[in-house]
C-alpha cells in the first residue's frame, strides 16, 4: 500500500459523511515514527487520533457494501 503525503490542513471525507481537517502528524513515543493522524471534525471541531495505516485504509466493502467511496478518508479538493 502507498501511503500518500498527509499535510496539515488538508480536508478529508469520511466514508460515512462527515468532513476533517487535518491538524498535524504525531510522533508515536512508544514506536518513535511519525504515524499518528491528528484530525479535527470541521461540523463540531472535535479533535481525533488515529494510525496513519488505518487512517489510509480501504473501506471494508463486506462490511459496508453499500458505500461507493473506496478509501476510509478521502482527500476533498477545493
């Protein structure tokens, strides 16, 4: 899987709808990488974490299968 380059202030979708801005990419103490995702919701301005491998992950179409979008976040172009 290619990682793509996640900078802050992008703007990602949610498969499931709601719309992020990222805030930064955390270090990790316990791995000592660069792998966090700090994202914040743009509706609510609640703050997330999540690993960037799962932040990149694709949508698990078995469990969703009636979701178009193919990647768990994203990326909306403005």
């Amino acid at each position: 899987m290619t990682v793509p380059v996640i900078n802050p202030g992008d703007k990602y979708m949610h498969f499931k709808g709601n719309a992020y801005e990222i805030v930064c990419i955390a270090k990790n103490h316990e791995a000592g990488e660069d792998d966090i995702v700090v994202y914040k919701a743009i509706i609510t301005g609640i703050i997330y974490a999540r690993p960037l491998a799962m932040f990149c992950d694709p949508v698990d179409k078995v469990k969703y299968p009636n979701i178009i979008q193919d990647m768990r976040f994203e990326r909306i172009y403005n």
